[in-house]
C-alpha cells in the first residue's frame, strides 16, 4: 500500500480486493510433481526478537534475521548463537538475502507527515564486514514515479456510487495515478552475483540493481482487475463506518500491487508473493512469477491469507509464509494450488536450506492491529519474534 508512514508491516500487510479466492492462471514451471513434502516438529533457534519479518540462510547453516521494527540485522549459527550486524535505531532493516558470504538488506525510513514522498530507502550489502549502498531506491522513485502511468481505483464507476463512499476511502477508490513511494520489502541475489532483485512494496515495483555497470532499472508489477462480489465487499465492510455500498456489487476494481517477497527459482525467473492495496481484506494474496529479461508476468496461485514470504526448494516446491492464517503452504512443482504444509504463530517468512525449513514466528508485535484481522497474542511489553528451523521429508509419489 503506498503514500503511508507506518512501519512495512502496515504497508505491506494491507490487502484488498483480488481474483475470487483459489483461482489462478498458471502452474509454477515446468517440475515435475513427483514427490510429496511433509514437515517435522520445528525447533526454536532465537526468541525475543523484534518484527522479524525477513530471514535468509547461508554458509554453515547460518541464518541472518532482520528485526524490522528493532532496527537490526541479526545473525543466528547453527547453534542459535545471536550476533548483531546491523544496529541502526529508528530506522526499519529489511529484506534480507544472502550470498557467497555477502549480506544484502534494506534500510527504509518513512514519511513526513502530509508528504507522501519516502525520506530514504537504501540497498545495501556487508562484504568482508564493511557496508556499502548499492542504490537509493527513495531517490529513483522520486525522479521517476516508475506507476504514475497506471491508473488504480474503480473502473467506470458511475457518479450516482461514487458519492456514496466512505469519505476517507474514496481517494483510494476513485480512479488515481500512482503516487511516489518507495518502501524495499526484500531482496534476492542471482547465481552470478552480479544481479540484485529488490521487492519494492512501495513503488509496486521490482528492481533489478546490476553491480557490474551500477544501474538500476524497474519493472512495475501489474494490477489484476477485480469483478466486485456482494462477498467481497461485506467482508471489507467490517468495521467501516459507514460501510461501502451495495452499488458497487458487479463493479471492476483495479487495485495496487505489493510485492512482499522475491526469491529466485531453479528456473531462473523471479517469484513473488503478492498483496494489494487498500481497501484491506487479509485473505486475498497471491504468487507471481516475473520473467526479468521480458517483465512478463502471470498469476500462479491467488486466494492465499497475508501472503509475506515464500521460497523454493531445487524441486521447484514453493513453500509460502501465510501471516493471519497461522500457517506455511505449500504449492507442490506443477500445480496450482496451495495446501497446508506446518502450523505456525503469525509466520511473516520462509526459507529453505537443504532438507530444513526456517521460517520466522510471532512476527508482528502484539500491540499491532491490523483492520479486520485479528490481535497479534502475547506481551505487548516483550519481544515474541521466534526463529524456528523444521525438518522436511520428501518421498516419491
């Protein structure tokens, strides 16, 4: 969701209105589904972390955890031994990848109040313990608006309807450009190192950095129109004073991609975990898969709940972190469909190394609402972000 100051979660855990629920346009590549994953109890490697919406794993079995809401990057051994690498206060740390010993992460700091336009979101990357930026996103998004050509709200919505929405929705609702923001969720590094995907939640957008030349181009992700059902906007009702009208049933609504998570497949084509904008209904997520040569894009699975975080393992499952349901999925290679794989409290990612699953748990802090899902449980008062690593079998079919 863009032209907001609160912290990604907000942002990127605002969803609205999408494809009826479970359909889909695509399989994931070309795998074959000839194995079926199930996932064994999961051991706790780290507490008390602080939003730990990120997590990559690298050599040794080493895993590096942002604490978005701590200002942290933190790594974690195979021994659950912590290590603070990045400590920046006040400033949120994201978007964690990892690759041949390098570290590449995130740094977004918000808005002024009433200037939609992001004070700074950078790229960086640790090598041999010393930082570097790789790019000011905030600075590309500012010069260029890479969405202002598309147009987002409702399509043709007749006048009579529009004067009967919610004032303080109806600037999100009525047909509008893009707007400047920029907000970098995660990154994904390619075999060669040469390239760095950046999910940019923001600018609706992916980036591609190239290290080699220092350039940055972007490929803004398409919005998917959306037949409004009577379902859809009693669901988005709840708790809206006063509630969006009936007259909006049969209506087409083109809402605001966010991407959350980036990661690239065994195919080499890039994967990602999609949101929308508001108006916000938490059930409504989607996996992309994003060609970076052509910007071609499709849909391979939608109707997931607070989609946040996926990965791949070398079979081509895709493995995704469904936040407000409680779960991990998996959309087993070939197939279209996503079926629950491990319970887990508010998982915001997922990671797999080897024959292990890592995910991050308890992710949101307990005193985080978010609209019309529900209160994250615990202590407000202590830290509950959880880094746990579970056993995966696989057996043929």
């Amino acid at each position: 969701m863009k032209g907001t100051s609160t912290p990604i979660v907000a942002a990127a855990l605002a969803v609205a209105l999408l494809s009826p629920a479970g359909a889909a346009t695509a399989a994931p590549g070309s795998f074959q589904h000839s194995w079926t994953v199930t996932a064994g109890e999961p051991d706790t490697l780290a507490t008390g972390l602080v939003g730990p919406l990120r997590v990559a794993v690298g050599r040794g079995n080493t895993a590096y955890v942002s604490q978005n809401f701590g200002g942290q990057l933190t790594s974690v051994d195979r021994n659950g031994a912590l290590a603070t690498l990045v400590d920046e206060p006040g400033i949120e740390v994201g978007g964690v990848s990892t690759h041949h010993g390098e570290v590449y992460f995130t740094e977004s700091v918000g808005t002024n109040p009433g200037d939609l336009r992001p004070l700074a979101t950078t790229v960086k990357v640790i090598e041999k313990g010393k930082v570097r930026v790789l790019a000011d996103l905030a600075a590309l998004e500012t010069a260029n608006n890479y969405d202002e050509g598309t147009t987002y709200g409702f399509k043709d919505l007749p006048a009579r309807c529009a004067a009967k929405l919610p004032p303080e929705l109806a600037p999100e609702l009525l047909p509008h450009p893009g707007d400047i923001n920029s907000h970098p969720y995660a990154t994904a590094v390619s075999n060669s190192g040469r390239y760095v995907y950046v999910a940019d939640a923001g600018a609706n957008a992916v980036f591609t950095i190239d290290t080699r030349s220092n350039t940055v181009t972007a490929t803004v992700l398409e919005p998917v129109p959306t037949l409004i059902t009577a379902e859809l906007v009693a669901s988005i009702s709840v708790g809206l004073k006063p509630s969006l009208p009936e007259c909006l049933v049969g209506e087409t609504f083109i809402a605001e991609p966010v991407p959350t998570d980036i990661e690239i497949g065994p195919d080499g084509l890039l994967y990602l975990t999609t949101l929308q904008g508001s108006p916000e209904d938490p059930t409504l997520g989607t996996v992309r898969r994003l060609d970076p040569a052509t910007g071609t894009e499709e849909v391979i699975t939608s109707g997931l709940t607070t989609s946040t975080g996926l990965a791949l393992d070398r079979r081509g499952n895709i493995f995704v972190a469904e936040l407000y349901a409680n779960r991990i999925s998996i959309i087993p290679a070939g197939t279209n469909r996503a079926a629950p794989l491990l319970e887990a409290v508010l998982p915001a990612d997922v990671e797999i190394d080897g024959k292990y699953l890592y995910a991050t748990t308890n992710a949101v802090p307990s005193d985080f609402e978010e609209p019309n899902g529900p209160e994250a449980p615990g202590d407000p008062e202590a830290p509950s972000g959880a880094l746990v690593r579970a056993p995966l079998d696989y057996s043929r079919q």
